[in-house]
C-alpha cells in the first residue's frame, strides 16, 4: 500500500516556513504508518518565506528522511506581495499536477493534515472522486473568530471520507456522514530520559511551553499564578511568539518578580535535546490557555502529551477536551481562570505519589496503532 502524506511538513529545511506542533504529530503519524508500509511518500506545502529579494526561485526536490520520501515544491519568494501571489500560483499548479499525476492512483491512500490553505486541494481530490483521510487537528477559523470562514471550513471538512481528530467532541461536530475514524490526541510516544539539569536550589519546578498568542492567554495565566505561590516554587516560560508578544512575556515577568511569591522567569525558545532536556528538570508543566476561547471547545492542548512524554505532572483548567479524554484521569484540575486556582491547583499536588505518565502514553500508543490499521482497510 502507497500512502502519500499531505501537509505543511518541514523536517529540516530551515529555509521553509514551518510549523513545529504539525512537524511533532505528523512524525509520530508516519511513525505508526511505517508499521503498516514501506512505501510513504510526505508531499510538503512549505514554502519559503524570504522577503529580501525582489524575486527568488527556490527549487523543489525529494529527499529521503528516516526510511520515507519527503517532496517539496518550488517555491517563489519576493519582497512585493503581488509577486508572492504569483509565485504561489506557480508552486500550486505544480503540486495540482504531482497529486493528479501521482495521488489519484487506486491503489494509494491519501492522509491530509488539514489546513485553510488545503481548501482547493480538497475541492480537487472531490472532483476527482479520490477518497482521503483528514487529519482535523482543530477548526482554524475559531482561532481567527471569523464565522464566515467557519461555514466555509466546516463545509469542505465534512466531505473527507475518513478522520483522524484529537477529540470526541470533535468528531461530534464535524463527522456528519458517521464515516470511519480514530482519535489520537497528539503524540503517545515517551521521549529519551536526559540527566537532569540542576537548578540547584531545592524548589518546585513548573513551566509553561508554547504560544504566547494573547488569544489564548496561556502564558500570562501561568507567570500571575506565580504571586499567590510560595517562594519553594520556580515558574518557567518558554515559548514562542511575535516580538511584542515576547516583550510583553518580559514585561509581566518582571512586574511578577517584584511582589512577594514565587519566581518566573522567561527562558527563551528551546528546541530539540536543549528542550527535553530542560522540560524533563521541571516537575509540574501549566496547560492555562483561555477556556472561553472557541477553539477549547473542540482542540486537545498538545502540550499536555508532551509534558506527560517527558514525565511530567500536568496542570488544565477543566475543560470537556482534556477532562473527557484518555488521559483526563491523570490531570490536575483547575475550575476558574483566575491566578489563585492555578496557584491553589499547584499546590495541591501531592510531588510524593506513584506517578508515571510513560506508562500511561505506552499504553495509548499500542491502541491508537492498533486503532489506525483498522482505519486504514476501512
């Protein structure tokens, strides 16, 4: 069987736009399909976004990746947007072609991490009556609280012939036709245990690792909590966002340290072994995004499986997503986004207990897999 994995993977081209949670679920996906083929083809959507030039030409080519193929397209980069329009008009005609020449096969299956920018391809492999798996991560345009988009979005997502989402909840919504479908929630595999690093001051570690995208508000929500906490306990944030966002990261971290209570600190974007490595010497890791925010209702936090992959405890507000999932047994719970229950919610939590989220993860990894052949012959 010739899978094709349809996304916007990057693997290690630096110079392509990237998108690191996609880049986490789809290599633990094509880690699981690698026990059904041998034959996996990654067809990549990352462009390169190089603004310094009047025009540039970057060109497409396949390289193997781990025992699979990875396919990029050219690529047009420009300082002028009516050129970069045109560039993508160029790179989208030459991946219509590849899918129709290539994807369209019978004997093939086509897995898609769905995107808004997939709308067109969707449209294309219905014309052409091509079955497909969509993986729905999350509904974009409720991140974006545009309704009109929405409609548009879910209209095209309830044409897929199977699913893969992280949530029940959102197969509730979207799989209209009952057609088949798994969930996974993120990525089940236990990372490598590192030597701890030493903070060499006996607290109580928690971080909080990921977006510090105002709309979700998790990072802002895990540094306040920091004030109503005693000075054993140490907050870290590490993350990612555009540069007002950092400063304002900054900005709060300082305004937090100068009051009485636990310290924060901003420790900067880490990647790779630097990451799991500093993760894995933390004790408590902060899931505190904005449970009113439309994208809660449906989306599963990533960020928990990787905290419970590195061995950490893991802290939510109670939302249906987190609480009515696999591993919604093993979460501390909070009930109100204010900074003295996460605080109170931290607390609580007992460092002493039995408690071992590897276990758990390995457990969920031989379901899913088992889980996922099933839906591939379905």
């Amino acid at each position: 069987m010739k899978i094709f994995y349809i996304g916007y993977y990057s693997d290690l081209d630096k110079n392509r736009k990237s998108a690191p949670a996609a880049d986490t679920k789809m290599n633990y996906i094509i880690d699981s399909l690698k026990n059904v083929s041998n034959e996996i083809e990654v067809i990549s959507f990352c462009y390169v976004d190089d603004r310094s030039k009047i025009w540039k030409k970057y060109d497409g080519y396949t390289k193997k990746i781990n025992g699979i193929s990875v396919k990029y397209f050219n690529s047009y980069s420009s300082k002028y947007r009516i050129i970069r329009i045109f560039g993508r008009f160029l790179t989208w005609f030459q991946q219509k072609k590849y899918i129709l020449d290539h994807c369209t096969l019978k004997e093939s299956t086509i897995i898609i991490y769905h995107s808004l920018l997939f709308l067109k391809l969707y449209k294309l492999l219905n014309k052409y009556k091509k079955e497909y798996i969509l993986e729905v991560e999350e509904i974009y345009s409720d991140v974006m609280n545009n309704n009109r988009v929405r409609r548009k979005e879910v209209n095209h997502i309830i044409k897929g012939s199977k699913y893969i989402f992280p949530t029940k909840l959102l197969n509730d919504e979207l799989n209209v036709n009952n057609r088949p479908y798994v969930i996974v929630h993120g990525t089940y595999k236990e990372e490598k245990k590192y030597k701890k690093i030493s903070f060499g001051d006996n607290k109580i570690h928690c971080v909080y690792a990921g977006t510090f995208d105002s709309r979700k508000g998790g990072a802002t929500a895990a540094i306040a909590a920091a004030q109503y906490l005693p000075n054993n306990y140490h907050i870290h944030i590490i993350g990612f966002g555009l540069p007002r966002e950092i400063q304002t990261i900054k900005e709060k971290v300082n305004e937090i340290n100068m009051k009485n209570g636990a310290s924060v600190s901003y420790d900067g974007l880490l990647s790779g072994e630097e990451y799991l490595k500093f993760i894995q010497s933390c004790n408590i890791g902060l899931s505190t995004q904005n449970p009113s925010a439309a994208f809660n209702g449906t989306s599963f936090p990533s960020k928990i499986l990787s905290y419970m992959a590195n061995g950490l405890r893991v802290v939510s507000i109670r939302i249906p997503a987190v609480e009515s999932s696999k591993v919604g047994d093993y979460v501390y719970y909070y009930n109100k986004q204010n900074s003295q229950e996460i605080a109170n919610t931290i607390m609580n939590i007992n460092m002493n207990d039995k408690y071992d989220s590897r276990i758990i993860l390995k457990k969920l990894d031989k379901e899913f897999l088992k889980e996922l052949i099933e839906l591939l012959k379905a």
